[in-house]
C-alpha cells in the first residue's frame, strides 16, 4: 500500500479473512490478522513477502492486531 494515497501496490496472499491491518512503526513489517485461519501473517515491509504465519491459540480467531514501538 502507498503510504501516501493509501493506493494497492501489489496483492499478498495471506491467511483466510483477512481482518486487520498493523505496520511497525520502521515500516519493515507488516501484520495481518487472519480470522478464518485463526492467525497472524508476517509480510516484509519493503519486499511484500511473507516472513511467518502464526496461530497465536488454536481456538483463537484475531480479528484486529496493533504494533506498539
């Protein structure tokens, strides 16, 4: 995503239903939390790759996720 105009760079694939969005504040990652799949995608800031997936709970379903610096 352009940080300036919010316009779509590029689509990622990540975990099903995908529901929140967070960034660190250096912009080298990205976090997506993905509440079908019960977990949260790690994506690389500059590249859009895919760092790790994560289930935080087997029974969870994240639907938000937040970044403190």
């Amino acid at each position: 995503m352009n940080g300036q105009n919010q316009a779509a760079i590029a689509t990622v694939a990540v975990g099903k239903g995908p529901t929140g969005i967070a960034c660190s504040s250096d912009g080298t990652k990205v976090f997506v939390a993905c509440t079908g799949s019960g977990s949260v995608t790690i994506l690389d800031g500059k590249s859009g790759g895919v760092l790790n997936s994560t289930s935080p709970n087997p029974n969870s379903t994240p639907w938000g996720v937040a970044v403190c610096p």
